[in-house]
C-alpha cells in the first residue's frame, strides 16, 4: 500500500490561512464535512469546517473560537451519539493540554463544554489529538488520545459510554515507539472498523534529522495492534519536512488521505493524496 506521488492536490482553504493543520473528516448527511485548526494572527483558537464538494468555492466556516478561554484549540474529531453531535477536540489551558468536547443538534451552534474529560490537574502531563469510535461488540465508544510524560508521546485508550463516564482507562501505551521511525512521538490515530478488522493511521516523529512520517497497524480488538508499516513520509515540495495527522476517506471510487504537511519555507496546509493500491 502506498500514496501516488503524482494525484496529489494542496486544498484551496490553505488560501485563507497562515497555517492550517489537523485535518478530520465526518460524513454528515451525505455530505463529507472536512473539520479543521486554523491560524489566522498566530494563534490556533479557531476551528473550521468546510464541504469537500465546495472546497474550492468557498472560505471555510466557522464553528467557534475559544479565544480567552483557550490558549490553542486543535484536533477536532467528530462522532454521532444518541443524534447528538459531539466534537473531541484537543485545548490548551493554564499552559497545560488536555481533552474537551463541545455538542450540537446540527453543527448550526455549538454548546462548549468547559470542563474537561481528560486532564491533568497537577499540570505534569499533557493529552490531545483524540478519536473518539463506537465498539459495535461492547456498545461502548473508545477514545483514542495522546499522552505525553516527559518528552515522548504515545497513543493510549479510555472505554467511555453514551454519556462520556469513564469506565476503563489503560495504564498503559496500547500504539507506542518501537523504532527509530517513533522515537519522538507516536500520535493523531485515524481508526477504521471493518467487520472485525481495525486499522490505524497514525503520525510518527523520528530520525535524525527529525522528521514526521504517516504509519498504520492492524488489530482485532482495538487494543492490541500488530504490522506497522511506513505508509507516507516527506516527499513533494508541500510535505517535504513533515507529513502528520491523517484521515482517510472514500470518495467516489478513490480512497483519499487528507493529512497536515509542512514545506520548505515551514507553511502548513492540508494535503490530499490518492491512495494506490500494490
């Protein structure tokens, strides 16, 4: 499995923004909805969404901006529970990062919680970039999220219900580094159900000189995860010194990765690339 080099397309949104990073998709209605961080005056406190079908067309919405309460807001990730929508997104607050959700009927308004669901009161570790995913055997849903203790950051796991308590949270990493490809962080799972088959994609930071890379890994269970391969590293203009945060989507006949990449001249945008199978 690997991306073709050449169908690759540097989105239009990027257009009206310094930086724009984080990238997930939610199909809502039929429709693909591309939710996103945006940086517009150097702080990310904003997240927008915007059409597939109109991406071209149209500046991107606003959804809501945190501003004040927030110093950054990042990594929104959307799910439907009890037909309520709710976005997990990644804040940062008293200089620590933790996970908070916002809900709405329609995505017209957005209802802030606060509070948060993951956090670290003695402000030594942070949490972000989550992915929150039904387990149709357990009906439960797992929240998928980052830790970082000390200067490493790996992927752990809370079973969470329809109302957010908590009901199991591991101890420990269940994706971690196991190479130099990981060394630094491994983080941003993008997680996919098929019958009983998972699969994940996922942003790796390693080497020397430091670069990031998209890396996936197979499971049965959503816990265990096993093959990890090297799916996407730095390798046209736009991505060339890092590639991170995927979402892959099918669109029309074509499975699509949209990610974060980052060029020479350190400009961030969103990225989609074809995927082609081998």
């Amino acid at each position: 499995m690997n991306f073709s080099e050449s169908n690759f397309e540097v989105l239009k949104i990027n257009n009206f923004f310094s930086k724009a990073i984080s990238p997930k998709i939610f199909n809502y209605r039929d429709k693909n909805l591309l939710f996103f961080a945006g940086e517009k005056n150097d702080r990310f406190t904003k997240i927008y969404k915007i059409d597939l079908k109109n991406e071209e067309k149209k500046e991107p919405d606003l959804c809501f901006e945190l501003e004040g309460y927030f110093q950054r807001v990042l990594s929104p990730d959307l799910i439907l529970i009890d037909n309520k929508i709710f976005m997990f997104f990644e804040g940062k607050r008293k200089n620590k990062t933790g996970i908070f959700y916002a809900k709405s009927d329609d995505m017209s308004r957005w209802d802030i919680v606060k509070e948060p669901l993951i956090f670290d009161e003695k402000n030594q570790i942070d949490y972000g970039a989550p992915k929150c995913i039904f387990h149709p055997d357990s009906r439960k849903y797992y929240l998928y999220y980052y830790k970082k203790d000390k200067s490493k950051k790996n992927i752990y796991l809370s079973i969470i219900d329809k109302h957010l308590k908590i009901f199991k949270t591991f101890e420990k990493p269940i994706i971690f580094s196991e190479s130099k490809l990981e060394e630094q962080a491994v983080y941003s799972p993008d997680i996919h159900i098929n019958n009983s088959s998972w699969q994940v994609f996922y942003a790796a930071w390693g080497q020397k000189p430091l670069k990031g890379i998209i890396m996936s890994a197979v499971s049965k269970n959503g816990i265990d995860w096993t093959d990890k391969k090297k799916i996407l590293e730095p390798n046209i203009f736009a991505d060339i010194k890092h590639c991170s945060e995927p979402c892959l989507i099918k669109e029309k006949n074509s499975l699509n990765l949209y990610y974060e990449g980052c060029d020479i001249f350190n400009n961030w945008k969103i990225i989609k690339k074809t995927l082609a199978l081998k």
